[in-house]
C-alpha cells in the first residue's frame, strides 16, 4: 500500500466520505464498512498533472471493499466513464482493498476547469460515481518530487525495448506479447532508479523496504489469470543502499485459464512508494497486453 502524502490524503478521503461528497472534491469514497463478499467499488482520483503538449492526465484507482473478492465487471452500463466513453481503458477486473494510481485517462488541451468525466461502477446492487476534474488542489509532481530530487524507477521488459517511467499506466501503451492457454508466460523486466528516498519528512524509517517493489495483476481478460509470484523478487545488480543508483531485473510468470485478449497490470515503487512526499511522487506503472491462444 502506499506510503506518504497522497496514501495519507485518500486515507483521509474513505474516512470524511459523506462530506467530500457533498463538497464535490475529487476523491469520493462514500462512508461503507469493508465486507469479505457482497459490497461495492468506488473509483478514485488521485490527482492530474498537466503535459508539455497542455493536454492534462488524471491519475485514478480504486477502492474494492471486499475484502475477499476480486470482481469482474465488464464495460458498459455497470461500468463506464462518461460523456465519450463508455471505454477509458479502466479496469474490468477489480483488485480486493485499496489500489492507488492503477490507471491514466488523458484529456484534451481545451479541457476546461468546469469540465468532468463521471466513473460509474455498479456492482451487487450499490452504485458509486466520481468526477474526474481539473480541481486546483489536485496537481500532482508524479515525475520528479520537489524535496530529494527523486524520480520514479525506470523500467522496461526487453534489454533493449522502450523505457517506462512514471505512473503513466495505460491500454494504449500497453506492450504487447502473446501466450497459450495452461502454459507460464515469462514476464521479465529490468529496472533502473535513483536511489533516493522520499518522505513527508524526509526521514527515514528504521526498516527500509527494498529498492525497487514490484506487483502483478490482472486488469482486463475473459478468464483467470495465476501469477507464480505476483509480488516477485528483484535481483541487485547494481545499488542497493539509499543514494546510490540502482539497477536490478525481476521475473513474473502468468499462466492464463481461456484463450482471449488479457491486459496485466505492474506497479512499481521505490523505497519511498507510492504517492510518497508532498507531490505523489515517484513510482511507476505499465501494462501488458497479452493475446492468450488455444
């Protein structure tokens, strides 16, 4: 789970649902006790920073309140983001608890402060909405923190493939790779960061997490999917202690139940984490898509 600013402030959002609500800010994660089954999911703004083109990127996750349940909802009346969609590239399946910053939607220059996209999701009968707005209060620095200096892992799943850094995770970046049905697709990844580490504070914990943290999962596909290790080791090959430069590589395997189109999802933190210090800065995410045969 997040550490920092940005986990604090959604903390502090699930807990004052009814009145963020009422007062229209971003985040709207209305006032329900988590159950293991049979409860619902709100969706999440996280923040939005604006592009070098002026076109402006929400950061959006969610809040699956069952606590045991991972839940697939397809897209369409149950769940849509609108006008323009019902298709953003949101997730169609659902993580149990609390997932930070899972995707990006990107809106034009011309979209303006009084402008909003709504996120619906409907599921065992409850219905929750959030707007996705430009609200001032919500510029987040995802790329470089303004305290240390720190930035976000750079990743990439080829020696010599594109390079991803950032929270930038999203379907039309997806890499693409293909597997067959009962049989572990390799999902390799290299990665490089900083070594820096940022707080609210700036102070270090007594017990550091790793430099680089990594999490698998599903985001979209007709069938499921089983990680051999979703939260796989990183192997150091370079770095290590905070203030040096790091670089490591990790390996996943997937192995998928149907044939079909799949999207896995990745998040990588730093030692800081996500949404750590006063800027939603520095981890990184990206996704596969995966074109499962027979």
């Amino acid at each position: 789970m997040a550490r920092g600013s940005l986990a604090k402030l959604c903390a502090f959002a699930i807990l004052a649902g009814s009145a963020l609500v009422s007062a229209q800010v971003p985040i709207q994660l209305p006032m329900e006790p988590p159950r293991e089954f049979g409860t619902s999911i709100t969706g999440s703004m996280e923040g939005w920073f604006e592009n070098a083109d002026g076109t402006k990127t929400f950061i959006v996750g969610y809040l699956n309140r069952n606590a045991k349940q991972e839940i697939d909802v397809p897209i369409g009346p149950n769940n849509s983001i609108e006008p323009g969609g019902p298709d953003y590239g949101q997730p169609t399946h659902f993580m149990p608890h609390r997932q930070l910053g899972m995707f990006t939607v990107t809106v034009p220059k011309e979209f303006t402060a009084q402008q909003r996209l709504t996120w619906t999701i409907t599921v065992n009968g409850r219905t929750n909405s959030i707007p996705l707005k430009l609200t001032p209060d919500y510029i987040l620095q995802p790329f470089r923190d303004v305290a240390v200096g720190n930035t976000p892992p750079i990743i990439k799943f080829s020696p010599t493939g594109p390079t991803i850094q950032g929270p930038i995770a999203a379907i039309s970046r997806a890499v693409a790779m293909t597997a067959k049905v009962g049989q572990p697709l390799t999902l390799p990844m290299w990665a490089t960061d900083d070594g820096k580490y940022t707080s609210g504070s700036n102070a270090q914990p007594r017990n550091l997490p790793p430099p680089i943290e990594l999490e698998w999962s599903k985001y979209r596909g007709p069938g499921a999917v089983m990680f051999e290790k979703a939260k796989p080791p990183v192997k150091v090959l370079a770095g290590g202690p905070v203030g040096v430069e790091f670089r490591g590589e990790s390996s996943a395997t997937a192995t998928f139940s149907a044939p079909g189109e799949y999207v896995l999802h990745l998040n990588v933190d730093d030692f800081s984490g996500r949404g750590s210090g006063e800027t939603g800065c520095c981890w990184t995410t990206a996704m596969v898509k995966v074109t499962v045969t027979p």
